[in-house]
C-alpha cells in the first residue's frame, strides 16, 4: 500500500466496484486488507471527458463505502 499511485493505476484492472458520484464523476473503489492503517477501501474519484480519456480527480481511503451510491459496475 506504500505505492498509492500504482494502486490507483491499477485499479481499474483489479477486482472492485465503480459507483456515481455526486457531480458526473465516477468513484472506482476496491477494498484492502492491509494498510498503514488498517483494512480500508481505496476510492479513487475520476472524470471521463470522452471513450478513451479522462482524469483522476482525487484518492482517499474510506472504511466503509456509501450503500446509497448507485453501483454502475462490480467485478
């Protein structure tokens, strides 16, 4: 987990889930069990701008993920 950006890099090929975020973002979240912390989910908010591109908006770890959120994908 010390190599958060080749985490969030490789998130997208990992086993997770990508839920819809409040303003057309889309939060991609897969759960860890060893942190520096403790067992965490890492969401990684991203934008897509067209079929092929987009950007990370920002990365946090959670302890739990928001049950309210619609679930567009799960692997």
């Amino acid at each position: 987990m010390s190599d958060l950006p080749n985490c969030i890099n490789s998130l997208r090929l990992a086993r997770g889930q990508v839920l819809k975020g409040d303003f057309g973002e889309k939060l991609a979240v897969r759960f860890y069990r060893q942190t520096p912390l403790t067992a965490k989910y890492l969401v990684v908010a991203y934008k897509e701008v067209g079929p092929l591109d987009g950007f990370v908006v920002t990365a946090y770890l959670a302890r739990r993920v928001a049950t309210w959120r619609e679930r567009l994908w799960k692997r």
